[in-house]
C-alpha cells in the first residue's frame, strides 16, 4: 500500500523549480534553473501516483526504478533514494537536466494524462544527485579483483564513460582515448552551460580517474596511433565515437553564406574557442 505522503496530485499542482532571474542569466551562461529546496522536492515526490504498472519506468531508456526513489524522496529518505536512482545510472544528476523527460517518464506519466501535471520527475532526480554530492554521499567506485586484462575504449562520451566505470568495476584496467582537450563527448561539447554546467560532467570524470582509469585527452585516432595499434594494447577495444554529424534539414536558406550548423557552433563555443568560420 502507498504511503500516506503520496498520492496528493489532487490538493498539489505540478512546480517545477523557479528559474534564475532574466537580469542574472544575461550575465553568464550558467544553467537556468534553480534546484528545489528539501520541502518543495518532498512534496513534488509526493504526488506520485504510485501506479500498479509506473509507465515512468517502462518508457525511461535505463527503466530507472521511479516510483520507488519518489517514494523514499518524499518521505524524507534521500540517501536511499539516491543510492536506488545510481543503481541503474552512472550519472543521474545529468540525466535528470537533459533526458527529454516530456517524451519520456513525465510524458507518459498517469496523473499527467488525468489531467493533473505529470510528476516533476527530472527535477527531483537532479535534486537527489546533486544533494548526494554536497552530502558526500557519492562513493568511489569499487574497484573489483584485477583481471590482468585491459579495455581501450575510444570516445569519451557518456557511452564511454559508463562503460568505463562498469569495466573498472570489474577488474579491468581501463584506458579511454579522445580527441578533445576535456572529456565528457557531447555533454561536454555539445550541451550549452545554461543546460548542463560542465562542473557537473567533470565531477563525474574525476571520480572515474580516482578509480584508475586512465584518460587519453588530445588523442585522435589515426594520428596519434592506428586502430590496429591500440587493438595490439588492449584485449578488446569498444568504439563509442558518438554522433558529431549534424542532422541536415531542408528549408530555404540552407547552405547559404553566414549559416552555421548548430552543433558546430556549440562545440566551438564550448571549445572556448571562436565561433566556427560559415
């Protein structure tokens, strides 16, 4: 039976946290929204339904177990909470800034089809994280009995870095190769600050480097050592290059003098770079 804390989507209207004033964004390109304080995140838990089949779950790619971190969030249990949300994520402070979660857990959440508001769901699951952090909650990663044997991973995406972690975890000695200057591929790179502050991406990185991984910055396949080469490294080699192509669109303008494609100029622009010549 559901706790007495939840189920209050009738007497409690969806909120999300407030923005930062329009004045102070204008000065800087942090991220745009606040985070909940403790009571706000309790009570926004608190209006999950806690349904018999959680559609939140069902249709979240990693089938995080939603309801059940709800729960333990609004009943004040937070290091649980956060200790149940990292069971199926590396990294869930950033899936709960970026994942469309309106296409996902909050788009296909019950009470949002009765008309209620769906849960704040990535709200809450950034507050958990992030809460986790300052509270020293995140632990080291546990590095398992070595296996002798090594994985080159190329891409240091978030393909590359979960995969990195889940390897270490498992004895192996882990070594990731990337052309650019900072991990984190596309969080890094192709996310602008006001959406996901890169401080929340390089914590992640430390934390995978305290546990041994060795990252290989600046590194461009081809260049600095073939794939056969790290192939003859390594005792399997797992390619996760992402996707840096752009999607191309059809609309009058296209390919005209002075357009830039968007994922060229964010990689520029948080390259720290210029802007990228048209």
């Amino acid at each position: 039976m559901a706790d007495d804390r939840m189920l209050k989507f009738v007497g409690t209207g969806q909120a999300y946290p407030s923005k930062r004033a329009a004045e102070q964004r204008a000065e800087d390109f942090r991220e745009i929204a606040d985070r909940y304080a403790v009571p706000s995140a309790e009570e926004q838990s608190g209006r999950c339904s806690q349904c018999g089949v959680p559609y939140c779950t069902v249709h979240c790619p990693l089938h995080n177990h939603i309801p059940d971190w709800l729960r333990l969030t609004a009943e004040g249990r937070l290091r649980e909470a956060y200790e149940l949300s990292n069971s199926t994520s590396t990294m869930p402070e950033i899936c709960g800034r970026i994942c469309p979660q309106d296409r996902l857990c909050e788009g296909n959440c019950v009470i949002e089809f009765s008309g209620h508001g769906a849960v704040t769901i990535g709200s809450v699951e950034k507050f958990i994280t992030d809460t986790a952090w300052e509270e020293g909650w995140v632990e080291p990663v546990v590095v398992g009995p070595a296996r002798g044997q090594s994985v080159g991973i190329i891409g240091a995406g978030p393909a590359g870095l979960a995969t990195a972690e889940y390897m270490r975890g498992y004895g192996y000695d882990v070594h990731v190769y990337d052309r650019h200057d900072r991990a984190g591929g596309l969080l890094t790179y192709g996310i602008p600050g006001f959406k996901l502050e890169k401080y929340v991406v390089m914590r992640r990185v430390e934390r995978l480097k305290e546990a041994g991984i060795v990252f290989h910055q600046s590194f461009e396949v081809g260049r600095d050592a073939s794939l056969d080469e790290l192939r003859a490294r390594h005792d399997t080699i797992l390619i996760a290059t992402g996707v840096y192509k752009a999607r191309g669109i059809k609309a009058p303008g296209v390919g005209a003098s002075g357009v830039v494609e968007a994922l060229d100029y964010l990689t520029a622009s948080n390259s720290g770079t210029a802007s990228p010549k048209p």
